[in-house]
C-alpha cells in the first residue's frame, strides 16, 4: 500500500541532489588484489569516454611497466607530473594545482589509497581527489580491497601482511559508482606466472607470500561481500527517496521479535541458528507498545538480557516504540529490506484463544510479502511475573505498583459514587441520556489518571449505578425496558473503548516526554561540554547531569601517567559523588575496555556500574555508575543513553587533552624559537672577544720573559678560552641546525678519512688517552657532509674522553650492514644512567647533574640533529661486558659511482 512521503525526507532528497549537481561523480574500479586489471579497466572505460567526445585527462596512471596497459594510454592526454624533492631524492607526484586550473571533464587518478610525499597540500591522495570533486570534476580511480579501512585488518591476519595505505569507509561508501574488477584466482597466479602482474624477481616471491591461491580466493570472496553490502546500501537508499514499502528480496534478512517471557532466550538462539543456516543478516527487536501488557522490572531485565544473548550471537539489536506490535514489527521489517520474521507462538489459556488474533496472524495480515517464523513455546500457565496490566511506571517497584493499583480501584469508587450523586441532583433536569455522558467523563478521567484497570472498573461500576437508580424498575439491577439494555452494553462498550483509548493516549504522551527529556538532557550536556575549559568543569557537568537523569551517583576513575586509575576528586559539595569505589574493577574496565560490575556478566557482585569511557582514540577512563533504583540499568533504552552519556564524556575529555597538546606544542616551539635567537645572539657576540682572549693568551704564553707561573696561568686561560670557545661554536650549531639554516654539502667520502681529521683536532684534548679504530679496508664510500660528520665524530669522542677513566682504550668501529653503514664509539666509563638511553640526546641534558665533568649538555644533541638531517639514526647502548657505553649511528649507504679505470 502506498504511502506518503516525510516532508522532511523530501526536503532532505532535494538538497541532497542539488549538491550532486555541482559536486563531480566519483567512480572506484574496485578489486581483491594487485593484477585483476583494475587501471587496464579504468583506462578502457575512459576510451569509451572520449570516443564520445569527453574530455579525458590522465592525472597519474601507474602502468608498473605493464605493456598492455601503457597501450591503453594512447589518445588520452597526460597531466604532467609535480617533481618533488625528498631525502635528496626526486619524486614525481599527482600535479593537482595543474588539474584544477585544467578543470577537465574526467580525470584519471590511479590508486586511491596513495600516500602523498611530505610537505603537500593533503596526506593523502583520496583528499586530492576530495578536492576534485568539490570543484565539480568527475574523477576515476582504483583501490584494493585491503586498503579499505575496516577491512585492513581482517586481510593483514588472512595474508600475514598489513598494509599501511588504508582509505576510510565513508570515502569507498559515498562513491557514486564501483565497478568491481574481478578475476579467478588461477587466472591471476597465471599472469603472475607470465610477468604480467610484476617483475620477474618480484613476481616469484609475491607468489611465495602474498598470492598463495587460499589468500586470493579469500581476498575475492571480502571484495564480493563489500561490494554486496554497498549495492544493498544503495538499493534500501533508493527505497527510502521513492518511498517503497515493498519489500525487493535482494538479500536474505531476519528480525526476531524479543519479548519479556523467561524462555525468550529460546526464542534468539532459534534466530541465531535459522540465520546461520540461510548466511543471512539478523536483528533482534523489543518492540513497546500500548498494545501490549505492561513489563515488570524482572520482565526488563530478560528483555536487556536476552538483547545483549542476540548481539553477542551476531545480531543487531534495537528498541522501538509503535501503536500495535504487529504493526511495528511490518514496518520495522520493512525499514531493514527484511523479508522473514521469527516470533515465539503459544496457545492462549481457555477461552481467549477463540476470540484473540494471535501475533503471527497479524503479522500476516499487516505484511503479506514477509514470511512469518513461529517457534513453539510452552503454554502460558498462570500469572507472568513479566508482566503488568496497570499503566507502566517506570520507576515504580512491586510494592509500589500494588498500591498504585489499589489507590486506582478507590477512586474509579469514588468518581462513580460522586457521578451518581450529581446525576441523582440533576435526574430532574437532565434525560438520562445526558447522565450517561456524566458517567463517560468519570470513566475518562480515571483512565487518564489510573489506567486500564481501574477505567475498566469504573467501566462496570458506572453501568451498575446508572441501571440501578435511574433505570426502571429503580433500586434494582433488573431491566424492565428492552431498549434500556442496549444502552447498557452500548455504554459499557463505549466507556470500555473510552478507557482503553485514554491510557494508550497516556502512555503515547508518556513516550514522548521521555523522548523529548532524553533529547533534551543530551542537548544540555553537549551544550555545556564544549564550553568547558578544565578537567575538573567536564567531571561536574557529567556527574550533576547523570544525577539528575537517573538519580544516580557517579564517580570517574582516570589513568596517571603509568596507566593506573585514580579516583578523580569530587567538589565538597558535589551530592551525586560516589564515595566507595572498587579501583581493581575500575582498573579491569579500563585495561579491556569493557563494562563490569552490577547488571553485567563480569563481576556482578559489585556495587557499581563500571563503564569505559570510550574516545575516537583511546579509553579515557572508567566511570562508576550507581543508581538509585536498578530498574534505570534494566531498560535498555536507559542503558543506551547512559552509554552516550559516557561518550560525550569522553569524547571532552579527549578534546580537552589534544587542546592541552597542542598549546604545550605551541609554547614548546615558541620557547625553542625564542632559545636559538637567544643563543644566536649571545655566541655570535660571544665569538669576537673570545677569539682575541684565546690569541692574547697563547701569544701571552709564548714570551721569553714570563716566569714559570705566569706561563702556567696563561695557558690555563688559554685553554679555558679555547673551551669556553667551543663552548660558543656548539650553541652556534645548535641554533642553526633548529633553524634550519644548514645546507648539506653531500659528497662521496670515506669514513677513514674522516676519523682520522676528527683525530687530529682533538690531538690536545686526547694528550696520552688511546683511540683505537677497527675500520676495516673494504668499507663503501659514503655520501654525507664531510664537515658536519666531523663534527658528529668529534663530540662523540670528546664525549667519551670526559667520562672514561685516564688509562681506558676508547674505540672507533664501522660497518657496512643491510644498505647501513653503523659507526660506534666505545668507552669505558661509567655508562649511561638507566632509563637515560634516550634523554642523553636532548638538550641541556646531562647524564649525571652532580657530576665535576665540564659541559653543557649540547655534545649528543648536535650529534642527533646532523645524523638525522642525513637520514640516519643515533641511539646509546651498554658497551660489550655491561662496563661503558656505546654510541651508535647509521648512515644510508647509496650505490657510489663508478670509478674511472686505471690506463
């Protein structure tokens, strides 16, 4: 049956497709592994463009030196490519800036998933293509199944091998058009086998890893499944923007309907096993309806439980509201595209199975095109303890609840013994007609205030009154007029109707207020988090608002900097504070990332609720959760807000830190900006006078006429100005390696060399000490700055000489390792302090404040700033034997040029 179409979805359908008329269409040629013929596919299809008079433009099309594919390139026109600079390499990277100032009408931008060289506009390719399509260009690209975000995972653990290049979901997901490229995996093993895939050298150990025939036939059955989910995403959308209630039986899905019997659970494993059997999707719904009796907070807990029994077995789960469960549970189906529905039937007691429609009947009747699946139950015996017929309350407890009751049934008395003595007041003015209107209003007004029960009760008792003091013979239940009977009925029923209408009307306002309140709740908090500016500000607003949505009181467990949760503090006059916290369960919580505690499988025993704080990045801490009555934890529509609630939390918490993050980063690189122009300035000052008190004392130290202790003082101040003057050079180095002021000058050299210039500057400072060197004769030439390596080798045996003892050896060795070269200089001093490994190589660091030695602590810190400007790495480790240190660092060994043959 048609029906009408949401205004507010139309609106949404109009806007959507005006931003696709300025938007560019983005298609993905989509396949299961490198090989299929996805660029081959992609290049084919822009042929077919421009044989129609497109204007096709090839941004970047990697061929991989594939003949085949080159020749599909003829006709199409090439988009020069951007050469970049990088590590003193030169690469050649998609020119975007040169495509949109092209603007063509298609574009072709080859492996979606690429990394973009450092220094570029975007990171990553997909965000270049983003831009394209904002600007209104169509675009063609290709992308593996193991680039998928989601996915990446899942074929790192099939294959062995994680790639690093991933694409986000929404990028593959709001793609206009895939065209999947698939291709048998003994056709693919075979193109491997002829080159056609990769190099020969490459193609036979990718044919020992990657392409094993189970890895490609699990890789192709991912890629089918993706682009199945996509094409069933697309088709539900397409049924929503034209209103479809027909169900299209594209894919098999289940809902089973969760009710509040105690052997419900039964009725999910049925649906578990029914979905395995047909390799189908399952959702398990509750479905809270008027219509239905009332649930009991025992009748909560089996429905949360069995709720959470569904997910666990694969099944996605949901809570809604509707008039009539039959009916919901149609349009539910039919929201999904879900053709089959699995209920639980039992023979209704006595006589209410004659005139009662069961729920599979109509189900049937509501949706003809949904197959119905009953699992058979024991028959109802007695009183369900699940369920209630009051109106639902639902804070109330059992004993609550009677007296609810019971207070109902007085005053459905009271209203029909003051309804009759106002009619008995107005009999004289009033046809009787008119005081049975009396006796309706009654009805109602207990139907809105109590519920079905006492409505039903003053129901009858209004019928009784109106027969037995105003109907003849009066002051008794007997009929003497015929028609006066059917009034009787026709009253009964009406005010039976009247009741009914009332309390569904009642629960449907009831609905909604919560509705509105949970809506508004949520809008207040998120209001109130981003505003805050402290740790202490986000803790308050969570606890005051949880305190008053569910009377509960909090407590929030957040790590230190080793891990471990604290209780964070509360304010004094905090009331929603919880004081007794169990930090081992808060602690298991945190570390596995999973609820505990009351109302859960985990350490039920617990007073609390113990939740995780769950962030984009990471767990940010555990709340503790407490309310005042359990009933607040058993309703699964209160369970999902207090999971948002810890969400929004968390997700606060989590701004606020990067917020903190990124002004630490911000002072950090202003101070360092403000030190090296500090430094800059004071050694370059610094330079002038200390180069002439260096010459005044050596020329000082070398006249005649000077005695032995003038001489000794002079050249103590001229070595103490050659130090101070080193001093200066290694703040100077300092300043203009964080600025960035140094060019490397790279030439092919040899470490030899090199240590032996070290050597030689350092002839004073070594005076008697042994430097032993192990550079064996075939060692490759190295292309680095000589003048900065120098220095790296300098500072790294000055170093050693002020801490090693007077008679240690201290050694220089080098080795050529896996494209590396591997320098280290050995001593044997003290060592590095534990836990000091890294921080030697910041500045101002000094392994030992105590220590007599001279220096500032600059030595290892120019040290890693030249190493890494070449490429390399620099680390600290224990000498052999346990006794001294090591100081190690790389250099990337390139192919040296060959050298010109001897005549």
């Amino acid at each position: 049956m048609p029906t009408r179409p949401n205004p507010d979805d139309l609106l949404d359908r109009v806007m959507r497709d005006e931003d696709r008329q300025t938007r560019g269409r983005l298609k993905i040629f989509f396949g299961s592994s490198a090989g299929v013929g996805k660029t081959y596919a992609m290049l084919a299809a822009a042929q077919n463009l421009q044989e129609q008079g497109e204007q096709v433009l090839a941004g970047i099309v990697e061929t991989h030196g594939r003949a085949d594919t080159e020749a599909m390139l003829d006709g199409i026109e090439r988009l020069p490519l951007r050469s970049t600079q990088y590590r003193d390499r030169t690469l050649h990277e998609f020119d975007l800036d040169a495509a949109l100032e092209r603007k063509p009408t298609v574009i072709l931008v080859d492996e979606l998933a690429h990394s973009n060289v450092p220094g570029s506009r975007h990171a990553k390719r997909w965000q270049d293509i983003e831009e394209l399509l904002h600007a209104g260009i169509h675009v063609y690209t290709t992308v593996n199944v193991q680039h998928i975000e989601s996915l990446n995972d899942v074929v790192g653990q099939i294959t062995g091998i994680r790639v690093h290049e991933t694409i986000p979901d929404h990028v593959f997901d709001q793609a206009d058009e895939v065209t999947l490229v698939d291709l048998p995996p003994d056709e693919l093993l075979q193109r491997l086998k002829e080159g056609k895939v990769y190099l020969p050298q490459q193609a036979e150990k990718a044919g020992r890893n990657f392409f094993r025939k189970g890895n490609l036939l699990a890789l192709r059955e991912i890629a089918l499944r993706r682009t199945a989910d996509r094409v069933d995403a697309d088709m539900r959308e397409y049924r929503a923007d034209r209103s479809i209630v027909q169900l299209w039986q594209t894919k098999e899905r289940i809902v089973v309907a969760i009710g509040a019997r105690a052997d419900e659970d039964k009725l999910v494993r049925a649906a578990a096993r029914l979905a395995a059997k047909l390799q189908a999707d399952w959702l398990a719904v509750h479905v809270d309806a008027p219509s239905w009796p009332r649930v009991t907070l025992a009748g909560r807990e089996r429905i949360l439980r069995n709720l959470k029994l569904a997910q666990s077995l694969g099944a996605e789960t949901a809570s809604i509201t509707g008039e009539d469960v039959a009916q919901a549970l149609v349009q539910f189906a039919r929201s999904r595209n879900a053709g089959k529905l699995v209920i639980g039937q039992s023979h209704g007691r006595g006589w209410t199975r004659w005139w009662r429609k069961n729920l599979a009947a109509r189900i049937a009747a509501n949706g003809q095109d949904i197959d119905v699946y009953t699992v058979a139950r024991p028959a109802e015996s007695g009183r369900d303890d699940s369920v209630r017929t009051p109106v639902e309350e639902s804070r109330d407890d059992g004993g609550r609840l009677r007296r609810h009751r019971r207070r109902g049934y007085l005053w459905a008395t009271v209203s029909c013994a003051v309804t009759t003595a106002m009619a008995w007041w107005l009999i004289a003015y009033l046809h009787p007609a008119n005081v049975i209107m009396l006796y309706l209003v009654g009805v109602m007004i207990v139907a809105v205030r109590y519920g079905r029960s006492a409505s039903a009760l003053a129901s009858v008792m209004s019928v009784l009154a109106f027969d037995f003091f105003f109907v003849a013979p009066r002051f008794s239940i007997s009929v003497s007029d015929a028609q006066y009977l059917i009034t009787l009925l026709v009253m009964l029923a009406v005010s039976l109707f009247i009741s009914s209408l009332a309390s569904r009307m009642r629960h449907q306002a009831n609905v909604a207020m919560l509705r509105e309140a949970r809506a508004g709740n949520l809008y207040m908090l998120g209001k109130e988090l981003a505003a805050v500016l402290t740790l202490e500000q986000i803790l308050e607003i969570g606890r005051r608002h949880l305190g008053a949505v569910f009377g509960a009181k909090t407590a929030f467990c957040l790590p230190d900097s080793g891990e471990n949760v604290r209780v964070a503090a509360p304010e004094e006059h905090d009331t929603h504070a919880l004081q007794d916290i169990d930090l081992g369960v808060a602690q298991w919580v945190y570390d596995n990332d999973q609820a505990a505690g009351r109302g859960t499988a985990t350490l039920p025993a617990a007073q609390a609720l113990y939740l995780p704080l769950n962030a984009t990045m990471r767990t940010r801490g555990v709340l503790a959760f407490v309310a005042e009555d359990p009933l607040q934890l058993a309703l699964p529509e209160n369970r999902q807000m207090l999971e948002i609630f810890c969400s929004q939390i968390a997700m606060a918490i989590e701004r606020l830190h990067y917020a903190e993050v990124a002004q630490d980063a911000l002072v950090t690189m202003e101070s360092e900006r403000l030190r090296n122009s500090l430094l800059s300035a004071i050694s370059h000052d610094l330079r002038t006078p200390l180069t002439s008190l260096v010459g005044s004392a050596e020329a000082l130290a070398r006249q005649p006429s000077l005695g032995a202790d003038e001489r000794e003082m002079a050249v103590t101040i001229s070595e103490q100005s050659q130090r101070m003057s080193g001093l200066v050079e290694n703040l100077l180095d300092m300043a203009r390696l964080q600025s960035g002021g140094i060019t490397l000058n790279r030439q092919w050299n040899s470490i030899e060399e090199v240590v032996g210039t070290a050597l030689r500057l350092l002839n004073k400072t070594l005076g008697e000490r042994r430097v032993e060197t192990h550079l064996p004769a075939d060692l490759p030439l190295v292309r680095f700055d000589a003048v900065l390596i120098e220095r790296v080798f300098a500072n790294l045996i000055e170093n050693a000489v002020k801490y090693a003892p007077a008679g240690e050896i201290i050694v220089v060795d080098a080795k050529a390792n896996a494209g590396l070269m591997e320098i280290s200089v050995i001593d044997r001093g003290p060592g590095f302090p534990a836990g000091m490994e890294e921080r030697a190589f910041e500045k101002f660091t000094r392994g030992d404040t105590e220590s007599s030695t001279p220096g500032v602590g600059l030595g290892l810190a120019i040290c890693r700033a030249i190493v890494d400007a070449h490429g390399g790495t620099i680390r600290a480790l224990p000498a052999d034997g346990g006794r001294g240190a090591r100081v190690c660092f790389t250099l990337p060994l390139d192919k040296p040029p060959a050298l010109p043959e001897e005549e």
